[in-house]
C-alpha cells in the first residue's frame, strides 16, 4: 500500500451513492453519504439554541437524497406521508453512512 500524499487527495473517491427502491410508492431516490464537513455541520445543527432534531432531519434529507433535489416544502409535504417509509428512507441514509440504529419520531418527543 503506498502512502497517502497531500496531491492525492482531491484524487481520493468521494461519499458514497447509492440508489433506493421505495416499494411502497413503486419510486426510487438517489442517496448519497455525508462528507465529514457535512457531518460537523449537521452536528452543530443539533447544538444549536434556534434549532431542533427536525432543522437536522430537514438538512440530513437536502444532503443524502440528490435525485430529486428536495425544499423544506417538499420535506414538509413528505413528511405528511407514512411515517414508516419515511423511517425507513433515515434508516437507508444511517447504513449508507455506516451509522447503526435507526431514530424515529418518538425519540424526539418532548
């Protein structure tokens, strides 16, 4: 194995991607990983005095699902639907990620 040099790295694969087959609604989504910039941002989200566990869910979504490109309108309007497809996606986002477990909306009740 060759040793990492300051050059190479813009050279270096980028996040993953991946498509997913929501079977429910015969649709499919283009997700893609979280860089660590985009996951230090997402955590300061979570730190935030203004911000809760939806601000992050909301830009976790706008960052992992690229095709189609989602608003905060299109979040609300999905998140209108079944909770357990939308869970389900989260859950694809957390593997594509490599993050075990899965969070779901009674975790973030007050």
């Amino acid at each position: 194995m060759k040793r990492l040099t300051i050059d190479a790295i813009k050279d270096l694969p980028n996040v993953p991607t991946k498509v997913y087959d929501i079977k429910e609604w015969n649709v499919s989504i283009e997700l893609q990983g979280i860089s660590k910039a985009k996951q230090i941002e997402l955590g300061r989200i979570i730190d935030g005095e203004d911000t809760d566990a939806f601000d992050y869910q909301k830009e976790l979504l706008k960052a992992c699902i690229v095709d189609p490109v989602l608003t905060d309108e299109d979040i609300q309007e999905l998140y209108n639907k079944d909770s357990k497809i939308i869970d389900n996606i989260f859950l694809e986002i957390n593997t594509l990620n490599g993050i075990g477990g899965s969070a779901t909306a009674d975790q973030f009740q007050d």
